[in-house]
C-alpha cells in the first residue's frame, strides 16, 4: 500500500512540474553582440509533455526546457557543450563561431521511472522551421562570461 501511496504522489507531483506558463511565441532574436554566437534550444511536443529536463552550458545551468518551449543562449566562440539531464543524461558538443547561428532540438524518449532527454543539433533551415511554433520558456540564462568560467565550485565537505 506504501509504494502505490509513494508513487500516486510521485506522479501527481509529475503532471503539476509540468504545468509550466510559456512567454511569447518565437521571434528571431536580434540582440547578439558580435563576438557571440546564437544558439537557440527548442523543444516541440511528444512524448514527456510534463517533464522539463534541466539545459546546462558546459555544465553551468541555464534554463528547463518545457514541451513546446525555447530559449536563446548567446556564446562565446569555442566549444561548447550543451547537455540536458532528467534521471538520464544526454549532450552535444558544438565548435561554436561568434556571428553564426545554431539550433539544438530536444526530445524526451521512453525511460525506466522518467522520460530521458535527447538533444541533437539541426540544421538551421530545420531549427528555423520548427521553432515557429514554440513559445519562450522562463528561467534566468546566465551569461556567456558565467559559462566560460565553469561551473561553481562544490560546497566544502563537512
């Protein structure tokens, strides 16, 4: 009785994270500043519509990445890894030059308690194509200076 009791709520508390309020519908975004590059990462519907795997730049977070959302990452050239995680993990790497534009399409695929993420780079006709119909997604997207410093130190061990 304790384990359907458990996972009753697991998945109730599964369906409200999903509940996320997207901002406006998708408009090309002109503010990139010449020495960075944009990198926008979307996600349509499918499969995991409630999950909202967590988007990090070279493992420094950025934003979650709801079903039908996006949001936009200007980077400092160089390498770049953008990788999402669920129970599971999954990532690209991109070879990142400052003026171009780059699409990262994101998925949820079939997991053992929770739908595990997937992240693939398209080609900008596809990225531009498909964003149309996704809306903003919130968070604080830290900036290209964060990323390029790492991610913050490990709390100290007690």
């Amino acid at each position: 009785m304790r384990i359907q009791t458990i996972l009753a709520l697991a998945g109730i508390c599964l369906l409200l994270s999903g509940c996320v309020t997207l901002g406006p519908k998708y408009t090309p975004d002109t503010a990139v500043q010449a020495n960075r590059a944009t990198v926008y990462v979307y996600r349509l519907g499918g499969v995991g519509g409630a999950l909202s795997p967590n988007v990090t730049a070279n493992r420094v977070p950025l934003a979650d990445l709801p079903a039908h959302g996006y949001f936009v990452y200007h980077a400092a050239p160089g390498e770049l890894e953008i990788a999402a995680r669920t129970e599971a993990k999954t990532s690209v790497t991109l070879d990142v030059k400052a003026g171009e534009t780059y699409y990262v399409k994101g998925s949820i695929g079939i997991g053992v308690f929770v739908g595990h993420p997937h992240l693939v780079l398209v080609s900008k006709d596809v990225g531009e194509q498909e964003i149309k119909d996704c809306k903003l997604a919130p968070g604080t997207i830290p900036t290209a200076e964060a990323v390029a410093a790492g991610p913050p130190p490990a709390p100290p061990k007690k």
